[in-house]
C-alpha cells in the first residue's frame, strides 16, 4: 500500500538495522577475526559495504524523526534585507512547497488520533513550562528557568514558538520545501493578500516592496495606518537601491516630514475635481440627492477656477463653497470682457445706479452683493449664454438658507481636509516660498521612477485618511487612463530607447481606500503597466466600503493571484477554498472477524481472518479550518491559474542600512529640502 500511504507517523524502525550494519562495519573494520577469520582486504571492502547499508538505513530513520519534529517545530528561516532575491523575471514569495493530493493524505493521517503522540509536546516539555510558570513567583527557580526557556538548538525543551495554528499544515511538505516565485508577466493580473491582524501582511508586504525597489520599478505604497516600520523599510531599501533621490514621503501624521499633495489638482477631466471632492459623501437612500447637488455645485466652482486659469484645490472650493459673489464677479468679468458687448461696464454701471434696482431683486437676493446682482441682471436682459456664467448663476440664485441645508453635508468634510496642519498639505499654497516642502507629482514620480510611501494616519482620523486615500486612487486612476492612451512622455520629446517603467502599487488596508473609482484601476489599469498588490483582512470589510455584495464581488474578481495568511472568517476562506478541485483520499480500515463450523464431520471449530481494507472518500483539497489554523507567517497562494503553494515567510534579519526611528528619516527630509538640520 506504499502508493497509497506515506506510513511515516510510526517508529523510525529503521534505526535499528542501520545500528547493526554499523556495528558489523565497526568490527569489520578493527576487529576482522572476531566472528571468523577474513582477510584484511576483504574485511575492509564487507566494511565499506556495511557503512553504506548503515547510511542508508540510518537516512530512512533520519527522514522518520525529522518528518515527526517538523510536524511540531519548522526549521528557524532568517532572511537578512540584503539576500532577499531580486529578479526582474519572478516576484518571490517565501519558501514553500507546491500543495496535492499527497499533502492533503498527509494532513489526514497527522490528524488521526494515533499520531497525536508525535504531534503533542512531551512530558519533559511540559514539565519545563511548569518550571518557568512557577518561577515568576519563586527566586530559586529562575535560573533553571532562564535555561529551559533558552532559544537555543541544544535545549531539548526549549519553547515552541508562539506563531500558533497548526504546524502539521507546512511540517508535512517541508522536506521538498524551495523558494517560491511568481513569474513577473502575472503581476499585472494583481494579487489580492488577505490575512487577520498581525499575521504578517506587512511582511509579506515588506518582502514584495523591496523586490519592487530593486527592480527599479515605480513604487507607491498606501498605509492607512501610518506604519513606522514599514516606512523605515522603504527608506532603508531605497538607500540600498541607490534611489534616495527619488524617495518620496506623504505622511498625515508628521506634517513636518511630509510632502504637499492637492488631490484635485491634477485631472484628466474637469468634472474629475467634483467627483473626487464628494467621493467620501454618503450617497445611500435620501443621501444620494444631497451628494448629486454637492457634485454639481463643486463642479461649477471648479469650471469656474480652471477658466480663470487657476489650479482648484480644497481651500478654495471651501471659500466659494460658502461665499460664490467674488467668484461670479471675477468670472463674469473675463468672460464679458472677452465674449461680451464692448459697453457692458457702463451698462453695469447704470443698473448699480438705479435706486429702484435692489427694491425689484427677488426676496432670496436681497441683502447680496450688490455688483454680483448688476451683472447677472445684466446677463439675463442681453439674453447672453455660457455654460459656466449659467451654472454660477444659478447657485447665486438659490435661496441662502436652502443652499446651506444641500451643501450641510460637504463643508464639514472639506472644513476637515482643510484645518490646521494637514490642511498646509493637501491645500498648498503654491506662492508661499518659505514652505520648502516639495510638492507631490504622480506624473513626475512616474516619468521619474519614483517611490512613495503615503501614510495617512487613520487611527487619529479615519474618515479624513479615507477621504484623501480615495482621492489619491481616482488620481492614480485617471493617470492610469492618460498612460495608457499616451505613454509617460505625454507633451515631451521622444526619447530613443525609451522603455515605459512598471508602476508597482501596494495597498495596505485597501478596503479603507477604496471606492467606485477602484475597480476601473484594477479592472483597466494593468494595461498602462499598473500592477497593483492589495491587503485586506476579510471580504466583508470590501462589501462594507463598497456598499454591496456585487461590487465587492466586482472588484475581487480582478485580481488573479491571491494570497491568503490566517482568516478569522469562513466566507472569506471559502474565497481559496471552493477554487480547489477535490481530491480523493485514502484510509485503511483493520478488519477481524471468525465464522463458527457448524459441520460435526470435521476437526475445524471455527474460521478466522484478517485483512486491511482500503477505502477511498473525495474530501475538498482545503478546507476553510486549515486557513484559520494557519500559524502567524504562513500562507497559502493560488497562482499562475489554479497552482496552488503553501508559503511561509521568512523572519527579517539584522539590517545595518534600517533607520533608528523618524527623527533620522526627519533629519534626511530636512537636507533634502534645504532646511537647517
């Protein structure tokens, strides 16, 4: 039954006859004549013989042991930063293995309860922990303890380590255990990881990233929460790449190091302004009127400014938002100077002078400015037509006490973007020169070949975090589509030999960035190079974010390579699990039994037999309990159509290049921007 079954969780009997051949070689070798004369030349050769039976029964016994401790304790896996490999052909993942029918055999038998005494700790084990429990009260006992918890290779009772799970799930094919790759051509398919908190996302992440560094790729990283860490990674990485000079840092936290970056600066589309500007506006049942209004009046505001040649951002979008008079004049001046009659002043003029003019203005425009009301009236009585005037015209109208209830909604979200320090950062002022801080480009950092880590502090404000994350992906989305018609080249020269850079662009809880504007970028953007690596903790945070399950399952199905740490939810498993094939497994049933004679004629009492049965079940290759039992830094992955590994990641080695904390960071920002250190 050997191709059935592994028959590995028994004793290693193989020791036992590798311990006799090596004893016969032993006394081969110095003692020829101990059971009966031999030559010395011969007895050297029966000798050479029997080591090699020895080794080759004591390697069987060796594969026995180690294939019982690997089921409770991995070998220990440190990757220093500077042996990750770098490729440009394949994305490494980790270490592991490729995962069928014969793992999932495996794991059967591993869970049969004759196997729990190779799987459990024993007794010396469990008699060391007592030892340092007890020693956090006793003074006697500590040094004993201090030992037995040493992490050291020759403790034979040292700790397990507190990575949980089940470690049977990679233990069983760690012996064909090699590094894992994903063939770079997948990537612009984008991979989705989906794991709990502190399972090792962000070290998965880390891995990725610095491979993206080093192959010169345009990196952009998004971290809702603002992880130190993962920053000090990128500058450290950048450092070792060589490309420091194009590191760049958004930091809602530390305003102080950050980069500025207007969100509705840069468009393809003028209407681009409105949408990113009420994105984060609820839009569910009376809502969706409020917000349709708000994205209407935004986006008169915005014609307005581009019209008058000046670049939208939030401050100013606020200022009009309460007070439209300044910017209905100012327009209407450019646009009557240029389309207008040539004596439209002095007709102004005489419609300001009438003293009759205020008594006639409807109830809602009484108490307005009084020049804005000249010009409109002017407007209306020379029948004159502009889209722009009549969309200002039109909000100038409304009713005060109406507007502010339709726009109730959309100032406190931009007062929010807009107050204290952050909002120095995402309204700059772009004629304040004493703000050195540079101003963030994605088509520079693109044309470029940038790196940018965004850090956007959610934990002290999650729905501004969300607000300026979303309008940073219908940013980058937008660019997507300009790069994909035009190429990065867009209004320069053509360069011969010229190569457009892959943008790699990772999402650390993405389902807090994400909104309608999401799903073009994965779904359309793999065309213009974007290869786009998300991070999220279950699928329930992406239907809540997007608002319902078809969406959530929109934008999940565009992504071609999953990565799947520990889960804490079977939906979210099934998500790996039902694309599986089943496979069929195989168990031995012992079976016993005796027939009685019942023919007097003859000396035979009774019949007995014994036999072993084979039975075969078909079982999902994966069921969603192995994901949620996975230990911390474990992951499965399902590539390259339907392939499917089990990964572990290995832990960071020592890293002399890695940044102390901010300050060092802070300090290089400051030299860079021409500031006293």
């Amino acid at each position: 039954m050997s191709e059935f079954f592994d028959a590995r969780l028994r004793p290693p009997v193989e020791a036992v006859p590798a311990l006799n051949y090596l004893a016969g070689a032993l006394l081969l070798q110095f003692q020829p004549g101990f059971f009966f004369p031999f030559l010395p030349s011969l007895a050297h050769q029966a000798a050479l013989g029997l080591y090699g039976l020895a080794a080759w029964r004591g390697w069987q016994a060796w594969r026995i042991i180690a294939y019982h401790r690997r089921l409770s304790r991995l070998p220990r896996y440190v990757l220093p930063p500077r042996k990750i490999p770098a490729s440009t052909t394949r994305l490494f993942l980790g270490r592991g293995f490729q995962w069928d029918q014969r793992h999932s055999q495996r794991l059967i038998e591993a869970r049969e309860p004759i196997a729990r005494k190779y799987l459990e700790p024993g007794p010396l084990y469990r008699l060391a922990r007592r030892i340092e429990h007890a020693a956090e009260g006793n003074l006697l006992l500590r040094p004993l303890a201090r030992l037995t918890a040493a992490d050291r290779v020759f403790n034979p009772v040292r700790p397990l380590p507190e990575v949980g799970g089940d470690p049977a799930l990679h233990g069983i094919g760690v012996e064909d255990e090699s590094e894992v790759y994903l063939p770079i051509g997948e990537r612009v398919g984008h991979t989705l990881v989906l794991g709990t908190t502190r399972v090792g996302k962000t070290r998965l992440a880390e891995i990725l990233v610095t491979q993206d560094i080093r192959r010169q790729d345009v990196v952009i990283v998004f971290d809702p929460k603002g992880d130190i860490d993962l920053l000090r990674r990128m500058y450290a990485e950048a450092k070792r790449a060589g490309r420091l000079d194009h590191f760049h840092v958004f930091h809602l936290g530390y305003p102080e190091i950050s980069e500025r970056y207007n969100p509705v600066g840069e468009f393809g589309r003028i209407t681009e302004v409105a949408s990113r500007t009420t994105a984060p506006l609820p839009d569910q049942g009376n809502s969706a009127a409020f917000k349709e209004f708000a994205w209407r009046f935004t986006n008169v505001i915005a014609q307005a400014l581009v019209g008058l040649g000046r670049k939208p951002d939030l401050k100013t979008i606020a200022r009009y938002v309460t007070h439209i008079e300044p910017l209905l004049v100012e327009y209407f001046h450019l646009w009557l100077d240029q389309e207008g009659p040539t004596d439209w002043r002095e007709a102004v003029q005489r419609i300001e002078a009438d003293e009759n003019f205020p008594k006639r203005l409807p109830h809602a425009l009484k108490g307005r400015d009084l020049h804005a009301n000249a010009l409109v009236a002017y407007y209306k009585r020379e029948n004159l037509y502009d889209p722009v005037c009549e969309g200002l015209k039109s909000t100038f109208e409304y009713d005060k006490t109406y507007f502010d209830k339709l726009t109730a909604s959309l100032l406190p979200l931009i007062e929010k973007l807009t107050s204290g320090p952050i909002g120095k950062l995402i309204a700059p002022a772009y004629g304040d020169v004493e703000d050195t801080r540079p101003l963030l480009d994605w088509r520079k950092v693109i044309r470029e070949g940038g790196i940018v880590y965004v850090g956007l502090d959610a934990l002290s404000d999650a729905e501004v975090a969300g607000a300026v994350g979303n309008a940073m992906f219908a940013d980058l989305t937008s660019i997507a589509g300009q790069l994909y018609k035009f190429g990065d080249t867009q209004g320069l020269p053509d360069l011969p030999g010229h190569r457009p850079r892959k943008v790699a662009l990772h999402a650390d809880e993405f389902n807090e960035l994400i909104g309608k504007e999401f799903i073009p970028m994965v779904n359309k953007a793999g065309g213009a190079g974007f290869q786009v690596t998300a991070y999220t903790q279950t699928l329930a945070d992406i239907e809540a974010r997007l608002g319902d399950r078809a969406r959530a399952d929109q934008a999940i199905g565009n992504f071609n390579s999953l990565v799947m740490l520990r889960v804490r939810n079977e939906t979210t498993a099934r998500l790996l699990t039902d694309q599986l094939p089943k496979v069929r497994v195989y168990t031995k049933i012992a079976e016993s039994r005796t027939t009685d004679n019942v023919d007097p004629s003859t000396p035979v009492d009774f019949v007995s037999q014994n036999a072993d049965r084979l039975s075969q079940t078909e079982i999902e290759m994966l069921t969603p309990a192995d994901l949620i039992s996975l230990p911390k830094g474990q992951a499965f992955a399902l590539i390259e159509g339907g392939k499917l590994y089990k990964l572990r990641l290995p832990l960071a080695g020592q890293d002399p290049l890695l940044p102390q904390g901010i300050e060092e960071i802070a300090a290089w920002v400051r030299q860079r921007n021409g500031e006293a250190v």
